[in-house]
C-alpha cells in the first residue's frame, strides 16, 4: 500500500480539516488567519507534489507522473493567486467568512484527484469533490439574490451534468468489465472489442467533462454563474477548474479512450468549433464585463479544444500551454476587475471602466496588456497560446478548426480591443477605491507574465512538453 | 419455517404498501411506509442480506422516513385535494402501470447471465465471511482512497450547508438556560378564558436583562428568555 505516493492531496485535505477546525472553535473571526493557513497549505501541498515520486497506488486508482505534476503545480498556483485575489474583496464586500478558503481547499483537492485519477471512480469522486464546494461558493453572497440565484443555476445544471457523467461511467463498466484506465485502455485498443455501448458511455462521460469546461453545447451556465457569483469567486472559477477538467480530459481521451480516437474526434472537433464561434460572436454586445469574460472564456476554451482534438504530442502540448498562459492572463483580468470598486460598492458594467487610462494608469496598462494578450497580439503570451493550440491543426491537415480559429479570434479582437478604447479615450469617471495591495501583486505578476513571456518561453514549453511525454509515454 | 416467515413479512409488506397509498392521513401513510420497509428490511435478512437489511432500516427508517414525517407535518399540504383526481385518473394509471409490468416480466423472462461472467467478477464473496465483513473489507483496504474521498463529499455537503443557512444576526434570541433558571421575579399562573387571545388577557413579555424597558404586551406565547 504505498499511500504515501497521495501526500499532496492528504496534506491538503487534512490542512483543510485542520483549518476548518481552527476556525470553528475560537469565538473571535478567523478569516484573515485562515486564508493565511490555506495559502501556507497550498504552498506545502506544492512542495510535496514537487517531491512526488512517480507511480500507481491504491490498487491502481491514483497515478502520479510527469503530467500530474504539471497540472497539480498550475491547478495549486491557481487556486493561490485566486484566494490572494479573494479575501481582500470578501472582507470589502462583507461577506468574507472563513468557511471560503477551506472550501477552496477542498475544491483543490477535488481537483488534484481529478488530475490524478486512474479510476472511472475517482475521476467522479474528483469531480464532485470539486464541483460541491464550488456551488456553494457561487452562492456564497447569500443575502444577494443573484449570487444566489447563480449558486442553484450551476448546482441544478451541474447535478444534471454529474449524471450524465456517471450514467456513461456505468455504461462504460458495463460494457467493458472494469474501470481501471489502464485496463481499459489495454482492452479498447483492440477494435474487435470495442461496442456501441462502450462509445455511447464515452460520449455520456466527455458531455459531463466538456460541461465542466464550459465547452460550447454545455456552455449555459457560464454567462449566468460568472455574472452573479461574487466576482472573487469567479474568479477563482475561471482559472484552476479549467485546467483541473481538461488535465482530466487529456488523460482519459489519450488513456482509457485512446483507441476510440475517430469517435471522440469528431465530438470535440464540434465542441471546439462552436465554443470558438460563439465565444467570439455571443460576447459582442454585453455590457457587464463580467459576462463578457464569461463568453471570453467560452471562446478561450474552444483554443484549448483544438489541441485535444487534433490529438498527438503537439496538439496536446498546445493545449497545455494554452490553458497556462489563458490562466494567467484570466488570474490578472480578474484582478482588475477586482479594483473596480467606487464608495464602496462593486460596480461590474465596462462603462464603469471609462477613463481608467488617466485616474489609474498603471492598472489601465495592466488591463490593456492582459486585452491586448487574449485577442492575441504579439508579442504578449496570448499569441503565442493561439500560435501553439493553431499551428498543430495546420500541420495536421485541420483546416476548418485552423480558419475558424483565426476568425473567431479575429472577431474576439473588437470586444477586448473596445475595453481598452473605453480606458484610454472615454471621459473618465471617479477614481476606484485604494487597491489592495495582494490584488496590485497578482495583477503585476500576470502582467509581467503576459508581457515577458516572448523572451523566456522555453522553460514552460519544456515543462508541458516533458509532460505530454509522461501522458503519452 | 423460513417459508412461514418469508409469506408473512411479504404480505404485510404488500398490506402496508397499499396503505400508504389508500391511508387518508398522511402521517398514517408516513407510517405505514416506515412498516413496509420493516418488512422489507426482515425480507433482506431472510435472503442473508444483512448488510442491506442494516442499511434499510437505518437509512430509510432513521433519516427518509423521519424526513417525510417532518415534511409531512410542516408543510400544510391538502392531501385530500391531492388525491381528488385518484378515480378519474385511475384507468391512465393502470395503463401504465401494466406497461411497467409488462416490461418487468419481459426483463425477468429475457435475463441471461453470460456463463464467464461469475468467474470474472473482480470482488467475489470470500468463503465463510457474512457480507458485512465482506464488504468492510473491501471498503477499507481495496477502496480506501474511493472511500476517504466520499468522505470528504459529505463534509464538503455539511460545511455547505451550514455556510448557506447558518445566520448570525445580531438580534437572534438564543435560550441562555442558565440565565433562565436564575432570573428573578415571580411566576403566575393566568387562567386564560378559551379564544380571549393572549394580548388581552395582560400577559406581559419578560424584561430585557440589558435594558429594562417599559414591558408591553405581546402577540406571541412568551416562553421564558425568547424561545
């Protein structure tokens, strides 16, 4: 029984135990200490997942390897940045309790076992360890009816999602006699043994998937649940979970479901397809920013798709890459997002943003980096995701995905490319309140990421190359 | 013997599921429902399904039906307008009832098990261990890390749950028993004359220990400090 292959998660899930316990039973508030304990949890469970050594354990239910690592160190840096993001807002908008970072810790955990799932079991257990703390900080704005309302939304449609999930699980043990990826994957690869029944389950399993990454014909909830959760929780949403689920797609498409590639092909082809277009046409007339970044990320998730869909090393290196560098640079938006906030109250309308150019000019050029990156321009990192997740699909003969992609980037550029207009030449309105000073870190950081990236690209490209290789391999 | 036993519990089983259906008082209905799955529940022990039987009775006796009980009571719900419909609807029920039927016995009839399929199990039954055992066995060795994280879900669902209702207003009245106990004063004992209503009868609200206020009547049963 080598447990202690699992460390990263159990220190988390126990830190988070042991947080939620500090936090219960002193009568005094201990939110500022807790997020305090859980980004010192999430840095330990860092370092151990950097310590980990490689392999199966408990009877081959979790795997550890080069990819796992990969996608652990992106999910807990994420998951960082966004509770630094998040306490200061919290406590700004009264509704900071310590339950959040504990919470965000589960929420972590669920999604380090998603990563590491080698189980059809496990990869459920991971994702419903995920999705239950993240329902109920969508609502976590109790009192507010609409952060409410986008708590039931996603908890009702996400249920729904998780049974499509578990429905295509079963079929697929039905069919099949085991749930072990590497069995299954061992028994698919021969084409004599693969039945309606198995695809029908493997289909049913990628729609509980593509749900969770918001990829397009399960992409309804998105708009709902990012305008009315509170915007530190979307925050959080809209980076580590991301990565979290399609770390987890990568592994069963090229694990478990290897040998039904012509089938799921042609599935994410269509995701990737639809989720490009209306990521680029649906945002165009929003007002609230938060919705925009909602189909932005709708948009940003079809990229990704073009990667897995093209298949093979490069196709799911890009997508790693992708998915960082949409990471950060969706980490520093949020951050500014976060700044918006005038006497006190949140304002979230991208009128609200008008003159930030001359009333703050540091965060305006921040913005205008992390626009300017997602409608790809070069040189800012953003390109260079487009140029990873593009260039496999025109190698590989893609071309539909290839010209859609350049398009609906192209349409993409005039909501990001407006944003910007409105900072720099709209007439300003008051000044935000004082940033805090966490959020001024983040959104630095990002932005020098964003910005930076061109000259030192190799590092990250090396890291999710070694880790395609560990997934193939 | 066993077959004595099997033909009694089975048919109150069958007894009791039709009442719960036909009982006009729900909490009866609620009732009868707890005696059926009784039943159900010495039928699993008789097939040497302990485990199930356990879980039957303390998951459906202890928490569902409990839960139903309180529904039942808390809610003012017309059963009898619920069931208004019964005899009109009743041919449309029937007919899919025989459906469900039909599907069931063809089910039943078509069953096969393919003959590989017992050696092939991954968890057989180990010889001369009852099923509870068996499957702690499995639980906790094999599907510890499935287990452990299920675990995890349900306090996940608990913490949500709290974080969600849990409200702390400042004017929440708590029973502080001990400050009930030695507050000073006196207790009357008020005949009160039947449909006179409380506030007429001079009932007056106990005094605030912060700030004694002028004490005026109240429209509701005052129960000590608050309730």
């Amino acid at each position: 029984m080598n447990w202690t292959l699992a460390l990263p998660e159990i220190a988390l899930a126990v830190s988070a135990m042991a947080i939620l316990v500090g936090g219960v039973l002193p009568r005094r508030d201990t939110t500022f200490p807790a997020h305090i304990a859980a980004l010192g949890a999430l840095l330990l469970a860092a370092a151990l997942t950097l310590a980990q050594d490689r392999g199966l354990a408990f009877g081959g239910q979790y795997v550890a390897d080069g990819f796992s690592t990969f996608a652990k160190l992106l999910i807990l840096f994420g998951a960082a940045a966004g509770l630094a993001l998040a306490q200061e807002w919290n406590a700004r908008q009264g509704i900071a309790r310590f339950e959040f970072p504990v919470l965000i810790l589960f929420a972590t955990t669920g999604m380090m076992v998603m990563v590491s799932a080698h189980d059809l079991i496990a990869l459920y257990l991971g994702l419903e360890l995920l999705s239950l703390p993240l329902y109920v900080i969508a609502a976590f704005d109790r009192d507010n009816p609409r952060s409410a309302e986008a708590g039931l939304k996603y908890f009702v449609l996400g249920a729904l999602a998780s049974g499509l999930l578990l429905y295509g699980a079963a079929l697929v043990y039905g069919f099949a006699g085991t749930t072990r990826f590497d069995r299954l994957a061992q028994l698919l690869a021969d084409p004599a043994r693969v039945s309606a029944g198995v695809v029908a389950g493997m289909v049913f399993v990628l729609a509980g998937l593509a749900f969770k990454v918001a990829a397009v014909p399960f992409h309804m909830w998105t708009p709902d649940v990012y305008e009315g959760a509170p915007t530190s929780v979307t925050a959080f949403f809209a980076a580590a979970p991301k990565v979290a689920a399609f770390a987890l797609l990568a592994r069963v498409l090229t694990g478990p479901f290897g040998g039904l590639e012509a089938q799921w092909q042609q599935v994410l082809h269509l995701a990737a397809l639809g989720s490009m277009v209306l990521g680029a046409l649906a945002a165009l007339g929003q007002q609230n920013i938060k919705r925009l970044m909602a189909y932005s990320s709708i948009g940003h998730v079809g990229f990704a798709l073009i990667g897995l869909a093209v298949g093979g090393e490069a196709g799911l290196r890009g997508t790693l890459l992708y998915l960082a560098i949409y990471m950060v640079m969706t980490l520093g938006v949020f951050g500014v997002l976060l700044c918006m906030r005038r006497g006190g109250r949140a304002v979230e309308g991208i009128g609200d943003l008008a003159g930030l150019g001359r009333t703050d000019p540091a965060l305006a050029l921040a913005m205008a980096v992390f626009m300017f990156s997602m409608a790809g321009v070069p040189p800012l990192a953003g390109f260079f995701g487009k140029l990873y997740a593009l260039l496999p699909a025109v190698q590989g003969g893609f071309w539909t995905l290839a010209v859609v992609g350049v398009l609906a980037s192209v349409v993409s550029a005039y909501y990001y490319l407006r944003i910007v207009k409105v900072m720099y030449f709209d007439a300003p309105l008051p000044a935000f309140d004082a940033r805090p000073v966490a959020v001024s870190v983040v959104v630095a950081g990002a932005g020098l990421f964003t910005t930076f990236f061109f000259l030192f690209p190799a590092p990250l490209i090396a890291a999710a190359q070694a880790a395609v290789a560990a997934l193939m391999g | 013997m066993t077959a004595l036993a099997f033909y009694l519990f089975a048919g109150v089983l069958i007894a009791s599921a039709v009442m719960v259906v036909t009982a006009r008082n729900p909490v009866h209905a609620v009732l009868y429902l707890i005696l059926g799955f009784f039943n159900a529940a010495a039928l699993f022990l008789i097939a040497g399904a302990e485990f199930l039987a356990m879980i039957l009775v303390i998951v459906y006796v202890g928490a569902v039906a409990v839960l139903f009980l309180f529904v039942v009571m808390m809610l003012d719900i017309d059963f009898a307008q619920l069931r208004r419909g019964l005899q009109r609807h009743a041919p449309f029920g029937a007919v899919i009832g025989g459906i469900l039927l039909l599907e069931l016995l063809l089910v039943v009839a078509l069953w096969r098990l393919a003959p590989e399929a017992a050696a092939l199990r991954a968890a057989p039954v180990p010889p001369a261990v009852d099923n509870t055992e068996a499957l702690g066995r499995i639980l906790y060795t094999d599907n510890i890390y499935l287990f452990q994280l299920a675990g995890l879900i349900l306090l996940v669902a608990m913490i949500g749950a709290i974080v969600l209702t849990l409200r702390d207003r400042p004017g929440t009245k708590r029973q502080d028993i001990a400050r009930q106990i030695a507050r000073p004063g006196r207790i009357d004992l008020l005949r009160v004359p039947t449909g006179a209503g409380i506030a007429t009868t001079g009932i007056l609200r106990p005094e605030p220990a912060e700030a004694p206020a002028a004490a005026k009547p109240v429209a509701h049963q005052p129960q000590g400090e608050g309730h």
